[in-house]
C-alpha cells in the first residue's frame, strides 16, 4: 500500500477529492496516512477527520526557525513512513531542508499551465486574475515534483480548460478546480504509484 502524507492550508479541496477517488477506486493501492496543517482551523482537517485519517495541527510560529518547524514535519511524515508527499494548498514555501529530505517524493498543484502564470507570488485567485487581465484563452492546471524553485520541479501532468466570456476570477478558479485540479491530482498520483509498482 503507497502512504501518503498530505500537507494543508485551508478548504482542501484537493484533499477531497483525492480521499474520494481512494474511496471510490480510481486510486488503487493508496492510502492517506496523516494529514497536517501549519493553520489551525483549516477545514481540510475537518474533512481528514470525517474520513478517520490522522490529522494534526503542527504551528509554525512557536519554532525558533523555519529549519525548526520542517524538522518537526520531517520526523512526523517518518513517523508514518510516507512514501508521497501531496501539497493541498500549503500556503507556505517549503525551504532546501525538508525539499532534500524527500527529493522526488513531494509533489503540488498549481492552477495553470506551467510555464504560464506561476513562480513567486503567483497562487490562488491571483493566478486567475493574471490570466483574465492577459486575455488567455486557455488554462489549466499542473502537477509537478516540488524543487528549490517555485513551481519548477519535472511536470507530471497537465489539462487544459476554456477561459469563457464573461468570465470572473472565482469563476474561473472554480472551472479549473473542477475540469482539471480535482481530476489531475488523482491521475498524478496513480501514475507515480504505477512507476514505483509496475504491474
């Protein structure tokens, strides 16, 4: 069984619909171990403990150093033994320490489609307003191996959705969740589970 580890921020929107797919099959042969949060009310926890998963809070701010903090996440996903780690909207930059511990082995989500609209500052709804004010046709959403710089590691997948008249930022934001982010990370996953356990 693949061990998942998934890291959160907020809604963890992604985060259901990768328990769902495990649920309902698409993904085979994982399971989520643990899922932490550096906010301590972010609703992706209480969604993990709908689910029975282990879920903790692990705050940031009472570290002496940022080197402090992911040595404490290092030792809890090592406490799991998770062979993946899911970024699910963790609004927070991970540094060289926690990134060599488990090179290969961190992926996230980005909604574009990398190259396009990513790097520092560019997440969340700012990434759809970017699009809109270039007047795109198209984006999408990327999944990608986490490196040292923002949104640079190897592309796993990719999809691409329609920018439609009329269209808003949060409009927007939901289509690509929807058409692309929900179904992509679940596809990522299986094909990282099938090249570690070919058939």
């Amino acid at each position: 069984m693949f061990k998942l580890g998934v890291l959160v921020s907020g809604g963890g929107t992604n985060l259901q619909a990768i328990i769902d797919n495990i649920e309902n099959g698409r993904i085979k042969n994982a399971k989520i171990e643990t899922v932490v949060s550096n906010v301590e009310d972010a609703y992706a926890i209480v969604r993990a403990k709908k689910h029975n998963i282990n879920s903790v809070y692990i705050n940031p701010k009472i570290y002496n150093s940022e080197k402090e903090y992911e040595n404490e996440l290092i030792e809890h996903f090592k406490s799991f033994n998770v062979d993946l780690i899911i970024l699910a909207g963790f609004m927070k930059i991970l540094t060289n320490n926690f990134i060599k511990t488990y090179e290969g082995r961190i992926i996230n989500i980005h909604p574009s489609l990398i190259p396009a609209f990513c790097g520092k500052g560019c997440y969340g709804l700012k990434v759809h307003e970017e699009v809109l004010k270039r007047g795109v046709k198209i984006t999408g959403a990327t999944v990608h191996y986490v490196s040292e710089g923002a949104d640079e590691g190897p592309i796993i997948i990719q999809k691409a959705v329609e920018v439609l008249p009329g269209d808003t930022p949060a409009i927007l934001q939901k289509r690509v969740m929807e058409q692309a982010e929900w179904v992509i990370y679940s596809e990522a996953i299986n094909i990282i589970i099938k090249e570690k356990y070919p058939l």
